[in-house]
C-alpha cells in the first residue's frame, strides 16, 4: 500500500442520507489531512508525548498506545526515545488503522521494539505498563462502557505510571459550550472545510462521539484510583490530561 495520504473531501458533495461515522478505508485514506485541519492542538500534544515519558516512564517500561489510528504517538515516542526505552503496542478496532499503522512504524522505526494489534479496548487483556496515550479514543465509545476502561487501565498501570487522555470535550454552560463549538467551526472553515462539510460530518458524528466535560474526565479518573490528574492542554473544545498512580502504595489510615 503506497504511503500517501489525500485531502480529506469526504462530506464535501451533498449525500441523501449521511451514513454514520467509521474509521474505513476512506478515512484512513486522508486521516493524517483531516486530523491537521480537524483537530486543534493535535500536534502540539503528540509534540509533547516524548516529553512526558522521558520524565515518566521507566526505562524499558512498555507503552499502550489505544485507539492508535496510524501509529502516530508511536512516531512521537521512537522520534524521541532510544530503542531500548521503550515497548510500544498500538491497538486499535479498525483493519485498515492496523494495517497501515504496521506499515508506517515498521518502516519509520525499524529498531524499535513495535507492534500494532487489532482488538477491542474493552477486552483486551492489559499486561503491565508505564505509560498508556489515549488520544482521542474514550469519546467513541459507550458512555457507559468508559468507566471500566479507565478502572482497567489504572490497573495495569506500574507504580509511577501514567495515563495522558485527551479528548474532544464539551462545557458543563451551555452559552459556554455554544462559543466554543462556534468557534472550532471558525477553525474548520480558516483550513478550508465547507459549510456543508461541517455540518454533514457532524450529522455522521452524532450518537457516535459523545463528549464529556472535564470536570467528568476528573472525576472518573479519580473514581479509577488516580490520585492526581491535571489538564496539561486545551485548545477550544479538544483538551489532553494526564493522570499519575502514585509510585508508593499510601499507607492505610489507621480506624
């Protein structure tokens, strides 16, 4: 499979019926364009990946990757790490993400120690981690279902690991969340997304990605046993936390 990617022109012709939103041949076709002009921040938070676990992960410590699309935290990570820092596993639903996932990173970073698998977060089997990147991903999934997800992934989680979230968001205010969604289609259309683009994209995106509030990522961190998390990152609507498990069990309080 060739390498290059498209402009993203899905939704840019008029359809009678605007199917819901997947992650298909065609969206892995012009993913890296529609991410650039999509997603406000994106590359400043992938920037920042390396970063974090040169300050954070445990030498050698292995690295999940979830919802992986193609690899790109990978990237981020080999572009900025030895070989020998890390073990990176990108997962992720959809055969095509897979497949040209394994193709990037094999011929990106051949020396490093990579795999990408297709399989479901919600039942994967978590082996001990230093480092989780959850980009973009929680938001696609059941609101009911994300609890547990992020119950499992402190679990797997090493003493002094940590998990970096980031997600689309929406704001407890309504008039709040009304300016910010306002302006993230100004965003979209100074990079050149129609007015009809826009609003069949986010017609298919309906009841298939579903925002949350920060307050509520914070909150069920917490509920999941985090002690500590912050927001590292916000642009708009899209924001990136990061989570830590403490590196010392806290001694029990006496009765």
């Amino acid at each position: 499979m060739s390498d290059a990617s498209y402009r993203d022109a899905i939704f840019s012709t008029p359809l009678d019926r605007v199917a819901r939103f997947s992650f298909d041949e065609k969206v892995v076709a012009c993913f890296p364009d529609m991410i650039r002009r999509s997603v406000p921040g994106y590359g400043q938070i992938l920037g920042m990946l390396g970063l974090i676990a040169s300050r954070h992960l445990r030498h050698g410590a292995h690295v999940y990757d979830l919802g992986c699309s193609l690899g790109a935290a990978g990237l981020a990570l080999a572009g900025t790490l030895p070989p020998d820092a890390f073990r990176y596993t990108g997962v992720d639903l959809s055969p095509a993400m897979v497949a040209r996932a394994r193709e990037t990173l094999a011929a990106e970073c051949p020396a490093h120690a990579i795999e990408v698998i297709e399989e479901d977060i919600r039942r994967l089997d978590y082996r001990p981690s230093g480092m989780v990147v959850l980009n973009f991903t929680l938001q696609f999934l059941a609101p009911q279902d994300r609890d547990a997800v992020v119950a499992r992934l402190f679990e797997a989680l090493e003493p002094g690991g940590v998990l970096v979230l980031s997600e689309k968001i929406r704001a407890a205010d309504e008039q709040e969340n009304a300016w910010l969604v306002e302006r993230y289609h100004d965003f979209k259309r100074a990079n050149g997304y129609s007015e009809m683009e826009i609003s069949q994209k986010r017609t298919a995106l309906e009841n298939v990605l579903m925002p949350d509030t920060l307050e509520g990522h914070h909150e069920r961190l917490a509920r999941a046993g985090f002690p500590r998390s912050q927001t590292w990152f916000q642009f708009l609507n899209f924001a990136s936390l990061i989570a830590f498990k403490d590196a010392v069990a806290p001694a029990p309080r006496g009765e």
